[in-house]
C-alpha cells in the first residue's frame, strides 16, 4: 500500500530528473559543437587531461545520459498520470 504523501511526491521527483537530463543533454550538445567548431576551446571541460578525444567523450557522454535520464523520467511520470 502507498502512501498517500509518498505518492504524491513523485511527480516533483521525476520532473527534477527531467529537468537534470534535459540539462545535462543541452550542456553536453553546446559543449560537443563547440569542440568540433573550435579544437582549442574545450569549455567546461579545459582541466581535463587528454585533449580533444578525451573531451568530446565525455560530451557525448553527458548527451547520452542526459537523454536516458530525461526520457525514463518523462515516461516514468506521465505513467502516474501526472
């Protein structure tokens, strides 16, 4: 059996989740283009060792991620009906 505030909160939950992916999606696609435009510029990620093969990995990475977060939270709360 739910609770009734426990069921309640869930949809805050997972719009926070939407809106984490759907960060991560937009940070990781800005910051891959502008790796691809400019080589030299590597934005949030210029501490990162490794140079350009290292850095938009991890972009693509954060895209990816982004997406799967963002799309299971989306699916998850309109499953609630909210």
């Amino acid at each position: 059996m739910v609770n009734r505030d426990q069921a309640e909160e869930d949809p805050m939950k997972y719009g926070f989740y939407q809106a984490l992916g759907t960060a991560l999606l937009v940070i990781g696609g800005q910051g891959a283009i502008r790796q691809l435009v400019n080589h030299g510029n590597a934005g949030l990620l210029g501490w990162l060792p490794g140079g350009f093969a290292v850095s938009i990995t991890v972009y693509l990475l954060a895209v990816v991620i982004g997406a799967v977060i963002a799309g299971r939270a989306h699916n998850a709360r309109k499953a609630t009906g909210n």
